[in-house]
C-alpha cells in the first residue's frame, strides 16, 4: 500500500536477474496467464553442493510459487519464513549445513535453477506438482546463479549508490554523457579496513550490470621474468576492451602500484608505468571501467589517484549500528533463529565490527548451535535424523558465546579482553563512579542531550590517587558498562629505539580507535609515558615527541569522536602541565582512600565468597580500618582466609581473630600526609576544570 502511486516494483536480486532489468529500469508488466504444474525439475546452481534433501521436503517451501523454465529460485529466505512454518525442513536443514560455503560468503541460502517443467511456460507449484532435484549442478553458463546482488551487501546503501554511479550509469548509458558532453569515469578506486565490503561491491556491480569481469589479484600479476609482469597487465585489458562493456577489477592494488620513489626493485616501477599508460589508454566511451581496492591506499602511487585515471575515490568505512543490524539480518537470513535471539541487540554491542566479522560471528553462532547436538549424531549415519533438524536452532546464547569468539579485526592488535566489572564490584567511590557515567555512558546514551545543550562530550579523564583506591579498577567498570571497545595502553610499551616509532604507535592506536568507536583508550601510569617536558635528560627526545603526539591526537585538526581517553597515575605531579588543561583532559578526578561507609561496603564485597563466623562484625572492622585502600582491604580478606587455613586445613569458617590478626601484618597505605599532596594538586587542577564541566551538565 506504501508504494501505492509511486511507479515503482520492489524486486530482490534474482527477480531482477529472472526478468533480466536492472535497478532503476523502466519495465511494462502484463497479467500472466499460470498453469497448474505437473512436474518441475530442478538443479543446483552452484558447483560442489550435494544435495541430500528429497523434492517433497523442498516443495514444501515452494507451495503457491511461479516459476518457468530458467528461473532461479532459493527455497530458504526472509520472505518463505514470513509465509510458511518456521518448522520447514528446508529452511532448517541448508540454512544450517550449507551457510558456510565460501561461494556465497557465508550468506546461507541455496539456489535452484528450474530446468524443466510440464506443462511449458510460466508454471505454480502446488501439492499436486512432482518435484524433481537433480544432484548434478545446472551446466547452462546462462543460467548460473549471480553469485552476489546488492540484497547481499548490507550498511553500504550511500557507497553503493556512489559506485552504481560511476561504474553502472556509463556502462548502461553512455548516451547521458555524450548530451553532457563529458567523458565518462574510467576508474574508480575502493579503499577502508579489511573486511568492509570493497571486493563484494565490485562482484555485485559486475553481476547487476551483467558486464564481462576481469580480475586481477595483484600479487599474480607479478613475475620473475623480465617484461612478463607488464604483459599480463596488457593482455587483460586487451580482453577486457575486446568484450564491452567491461569491469576489469584490481584486488589489493597496493600491491602492483606502489610507490615509485619508495621501491628498490626495478619490476614494480615498471608495472605503474605500464598501468598508468594502459589507464590512460582506456577509449573515453565508458564502455571498461576500472575498479581498484586497497585497504593501504596511501601506499599507492599518486601518479594513479588523479582525474582520468581513478577519477573517484571512495571510502568504504566501518559500518554504523544500523549497518551492523542491516550485516546480520543478512547472514542470518537462512538460520533457524531461536525466539530469543535479539538482532538489533546484537548490532548495539558489536562496536567496530565489520562485515567479515560479522559473517564469521554469525557462522560462529551457528556452529555453537552445531556442537550441541553433535553427541546425538552419528557420524557414521548417511542421512541425519529429521527430529535433529528439526529441534536445531541458533539461540541467543550461542551468539553470546560467539561475540565473545569473536574480535573486530581492525581491533586484534590493540585491543584487550576486559575482564567483566560492574560498578556493583566496587565499594565506595560513588561520586567517582557519576562523573564517569556522565563523562563516559550519557554521551554514548543521550548524544541529543550533548547536541541540545551545544556541548561536547569530555575527550579525556585523569584518575589520580593513591595506589590501590580502584583506578583501574574504575575504567574496567567504564568499558563494561558503556559496552566500547577497550584499549589498553602501558607505557613502556609505546617506547621504542628508533626515531618516529613511538610517536607512530600513538598515532596508529588514535587512527584504529577512531575507525571502532566507541573506544575506551587506557593509558595505566600515565606519568612514565608524559612526563614533563625538559624534566628528562638523556632519552633522545623520545619523551617529548610523544606528549606532542598525544597532545595534537586529543586536541588536534582532526577530532575524537565517540573515544574516551583515560589515564590513571599515583604520580600526577610528574604528568606535563599542557595536558591538564580543558580540551584534553576535562576532569581531573581524585580517587580517595575510602571512608568509612565505602570501607564496609569493600569488606561486604571481597567477603561474600568467604564464609565468616558469627562473632565477625564489619562495621566494627570499618571503623579499625582508618587509611586502608580497596586494595589494602582486600589483601586482609585474604590474608585473614590464609591464616585460618594454617591454623587447620579443614577450617570451615574466618573467625574475628583471624581478622585482627590480619590487621596488625596488613599496614594501611594512606595517611593524612599523603592524602594532602593529592588534595594540593587537586585544588590546581581538578577544581577548576570540575566546576566548570559541573555547570555545564546541569541542563541534564
């Protein structure tokens, strides 16, 4: 009813192919006249499938269709799980067995090609129909299956519009060009993170706008023999210009076209000149175009990235929540999906995930599923029992064990696996823990309130105090909570004994937590990283050029967007002035040893798995325990636990006198003298730059 008025037909790929018009086509639609199918045969459409499954059980999912000869139908798919049971054997058996083949990218269903029907013509299946499967793949090269269609590339609408554009539109039409009187585009050039979709956009533009393919890998290209390498490139295109409309496409073009000036080997500069004059020589119809990809698009040579020969550059990113959600329908369209299972959840939680991760997180969940029932199967058995696939199912649970599996590779070097901590897990601290709810989650949660008030988020937060008040402990609860990404960086290890390395680490860590925000970045003593500038002798500069690298990535040209910067240190009077100040890190907290309220609620916690006697009372050891740490309370638990097991193995319970004992071998960390050095700083720093974040977030 929505498209009432509108002149326009919603068809998914294979329609499109069936009826052989493309996206954007003006079609005329006539009212058909259908038989009753007696018999239809039908085959795979893609190589190396063994079917198992018999006509019947496939029918069962073809009920009320239409369908004549040459057709490609998928008996699995969102629309059957709208009409038909969720019980179908079809949906359940290739959904599960046959979503892992490397053909379809993991996009879980089969197709068919009709190759036969009695009576001709346009036909519907109906419980009277004998359907036929036969095991052998459809051989009629017209007839194979387009292997990928813009339905299967999901959160890459605007970038495929911009390709279809600029590949599609002159290969279909070069005539709009001629009445403009401009030359068609003869290149365009895909570039993002591994994993993002670039190769899959040039297979679907290939596929829709039925043009002859050529592709090239570039490391293939690539031989020992003089003149060999540029010969093949020749060859290609000449095919390519023999058989319009043509796509010739480069996968990993980085690797043919380096940069001139920075390769020893005589073969790679030939091979860009070789390139860039075959480019060049491209005849300005639009009838081939180039399509390139790279995921290093600054190690290309830019003699190729001007007009005329990429003309346009696109940038193929991370996907957003809705693109993630739009990825997983996707990939889980031909899964016998559980009641429970949340996708939309899913897609909130899977920060920095691309398409490839998301694929293998949804294959991951499937095989979660698999290995359950596996003890049931036998192994040796020809057919797997139809009550097995009919009880298997994906549930949430295998998919929260799945993301868990699962990283985002743009992430695997950098990040780290957060152990899960609540704000709960920690005593105390209460109003520590709301000025990093409001500094870290509220921005995260409520970005309308920030854009309404004309307020930005806090980019960084400084957490000082003394050694062991639940630093660390705090940005574990942040990350947990917020559900970022989590990066952890130490130190010592950013450090290195060449000239510009360090300050590249900086930079790459800031480059990939920006491409997965939201990104929690941890700097642990952050005073052995940043100390103040002219105070260090003897380290060749390295110190400074870091605190400069750092100073430009939280408050440089380029913005920091959904990541959060903490540093924890118990030396904040060694941290460089210039990154205290508003912009870089807003809030300066302190982390104060604990008081007596927080005392009781930290012995609460690390004595819950350890049975106490009756006559242990934690209020009174609250009040003993003046000066103690989180850290420093904790390690009297456990002493007191180790004391009561020396006194007798079997021991089923800590006793008061354990405790005291504890006491008097534990010595408390804090005293007033320390705690007014952290308050003189605090009063420098921390005041000023509190008060005024204070005032700004009053319009929550």
């Amino acid at each position: 009813a929505q498209d009432r008025g509108l002149d326009i037909i919603r068809m998914d790929g294979l329609e499109r192919r069936n009826a052989g018009v493309s996206i954007g086509e003006k079609v005329t639609i006539k009212k058909a006249e259908i038989k009753e199918a007696e018999k239809v045969t039908i085959a795979p459409a893609q190589k190396q499938i063994r079917i198992m499954g018999s006509g019947d059980a496939i029918k069962r999912s073809l009920l009320g269709r239409p369908v004549t000869k040459g057709n490609l139908i998928t008996p699995t798919g969102l629309h059957k799980r709208a009409e038909w049971s969720r019980d179908s054997i079809i949906d359940r058996f290739f959904g599960s067995t046959f979503g892992k083949m490397p053909s379809s990218f993991g996009l879980g269903e089969i197709k068919f090609v009709v190759t036969h029907s009695n009576p001709g013509g346009i036909v519907m299946i109906t419980e009277k129909t004998q359907v036929n499967v036969s095991t052998r793949p459809a051989e009629i090269e017209k007839l194979e299956a387009p292997t990928v269609t813009y339905e299967d590339i999901g959160g890459l609408d605007a970038e495929i519009e911009r390709v279809r554009e600029m590949v599609e539109l002159p290969l279909r039409h070069p005539e709009l060009f001629d009445r403009l009187g401009i030359e068609p585009p003869k290149g365009v050039l895909l570039h993002g993170p591994p994993g993002t979709g670039k190769t899959l956009i040039a297979k679907a533009v290939a596929n829709e706008s039925d043009a002859n393919f050529q592709a090239i890998n570039g490391p293939e290209i690539m031989s020992k023999f003089y003149g060999e390498s540029e010969k093949r490139l020749r060859e290609i295109f000449e095919e390519a210009e023999k058989n319009t409309p043509s796509i010739i496409f480069i996968d990993e073009i980085d690797a043919i076209a380096p940069k001139r000036e920075e390769v020893t080997g005589d073969v790679e500069r030939r091979v860009v000149s070789q390139l860039l004059t075959l480019m060049d020589g491209l005849e300005a119809r639009g009838k081939t175009v180039v399509i390139a990809a790279t995921n290093r698009v600054n190690a290309i040579d830019p003699a190729l990235r001007r007009p005329g020969r990429f003309d346009r550059e696109i940038s193929i990113g991370i996907p957003s929540r809705d693109g993630r959600e739009e990825i997983l329908q996707i990939h889980t369209r031909g899964m016998p999906l559980a009641e429970d299972v949340d996708l939309s959840e899913l897609a909130d939680i899977t920060h920095g995930y691309v398409g490839a991760d998301l694929a293998a997180l949804a294959r991951e969940a499937a095989m979660n599923s698999l290995r359950k029932i596996l003890p049931e199967i036998n192994l040796e058995d020809k057919a797997i029992p139809q009550e097995v696939l009919e009880n298997l199912e994906v549930s949430g649970e295998n998919f929260d064990a799945a993301v868990r599996q699962i990283e985002p590779s743009a992430m695997r070097e950098v990040l780290v696996q957060v152990p899960d901590t609540h704000w709960e897990y920690i005593g105390g601290l209460e109003d520590v823990k709301q000025q990093l709810r409001e500094a870290v989650e509220w921005p995260l949660t409520n970005p309308e309130s920030f854009e309404r008030l004309g307020i930005e988020a806090p980019r960084g937060i400084m957490l000082y105090g003394p050694p062991g008040t639940g630093k660390t402990m705090l940005t574990r609860a942040v990350a947990t909570e917020s559900k970022s990404n989590f990066v952890s960086i130490k130190g010592p290890e950013l450090l290195s004994k060449w000239v510009g390395e360090s300050e590249k680490a900086v930079r790459e860590t800031f480059r990939k937590a920006r491409a997965a925000a939201p990104t929690v970045v941890f700097f642990d003593e952050i005073d052995a990283m940043v100390p103040r500038r002219g105070a260090r002798i003897g380290d060749s500069g390295v110190g400074e050029r870091v605190i400069s690298q750092l100073l430009t990535e939280l408050d440089g040209l380029e913005k920091l967007k959904n990541v959060v910067v903490i540093g924890a240190t118990n030396r904040p009077e060694l941290i460089d002035p210039a990154l205290l100040r508003p912009g870089r890190f807003d809030r300066i907290i302190m982390t104060p040893a604990p008081d007596e309220k927080a005392r009781r609620e930290i012995f609460k916690i690390h004595t819950e798995r350890i049975p106490l006697a009756e006559d242990v009372n934690l209020e009174e050891l609250a009040k003993k325990t003046e000066g103690y740490t989180g850290a420093d309370i904790e390690a009297v638990c456990k002493e007191s636990a180790m004391l009561a097991l020396g006194e007798n193995l079997e021991a089923g319970k800590v006793k008061k006198e354990h405790l005291e004992e504890a006491l008097k071998n534990v010595k408390p960390t804090v005293n007033d003298e320390i705690m007014e050095s952290y308050k003189e700083f605090g009063e420098k720093y921390g005041k000023q730059i509190g008060e005024r974040i204070t005032e700004e977030a009053k319009g929550y």
